[in-house]
C-alpha cells in the first residue's frame, strides 16, 4: 500500500480555511486542476464528480465528515489516475497562533499502471498543486 502524507501552513485562521475547502463539493473553489465539481446523493452516499481541465473525470464517495474536528474523507470510484483501493483525508487544525493554520491531505492507495514511484509522484503532485494555489489566494 502506497501512501502520501503532506502538509502546509497557510497564515490565515483556521476557520477561515475550512470555510473555503470544507465543503466537499468545494474542490472547485480552490484546486487549479479541477473545472467542475457536481456533487450527488447515491443511495446513502454523497457523490462529487470532477471535471478535470484539459478533459477526464474522477468520480469520489465521500466516507466521512467532522466540521467539528475540521476533517472529511473520501474514496475514489472511478479515475484515470493510475490507483485503486484510493482512500484520501483533508484535515485543517489550528496554527501556532490565532491567525495560522496547517493543512494536511493524506492518502493510501495500490498502484495500478505505474510504478509505486510514479503513482506516488502523480498524487503528490495533485495535493502540491492544490496547496500552492491555497498560498496564492491566503497571500503567502
């Protein structure tokens, strides 16, 4: 099992982050990659489909979700990333002062088409390009 953990500081508080990326549905918002998201009920289930820019769709079944404790997490359906088994959380906890906070997005996963290296790289990638854009639109 192949498994990426990173994490980011962001100097704006804690609430103020979860706000823009504690919605599942809100992916859109804040992630560069991501064009569309339209999140669905399935049976018990809540649903997201992205629509990724230059074309494809990942489909993700939301597993869990504590506003309290600022975390959700999810699984993948359907992707053309090159994983299975894909289980995935975003957390937001407060940072050393009122006015920060450090992100974190983990994620376990089986290598499907590619290497474990290369699957890593690919995954690691998404979470990078998402908490880059987060330090453009926080200012730092």
């Amino acid at each position: 099992m192949a498994k990426v953990n990173l994490t980011t500081e962001l100097p704006v508080p804690v609430d103020t982050v979860w706000g823009m990326i504690g919605n599942f549905n809100s992916l859109a918002r804040w992630h560069p990659a991501v064009e569309k998201s339209e999140e669905t009920k399935e049976g018990n289930a809540t649903v997201r489909k992205l629509s990724i820019r230059g074309g494809g769709t990942i489909v993700e079944r939301l597993e869990s979700k504590d506003d309290k404790g600022r975390t959700y997490s999810y699984s993948i359906v359907e992707s053309p990333l090159p994983v299975t088994a894909y289980k995935s959380q975003l957390k937001v906890r407060p940072g050393k002062n009122a006015s920060s906070c450090t992100v974190e997005w983990s994620s376990e996963f089986e290598p499907t088409t590619a290497s474990e290296n290369e699957a890593v790289k690919a995954i690691r990638g998404i979470y990078e390009a998402g908490f880059q854009n987060l330090h453009k639109m926080f200012g730092k």
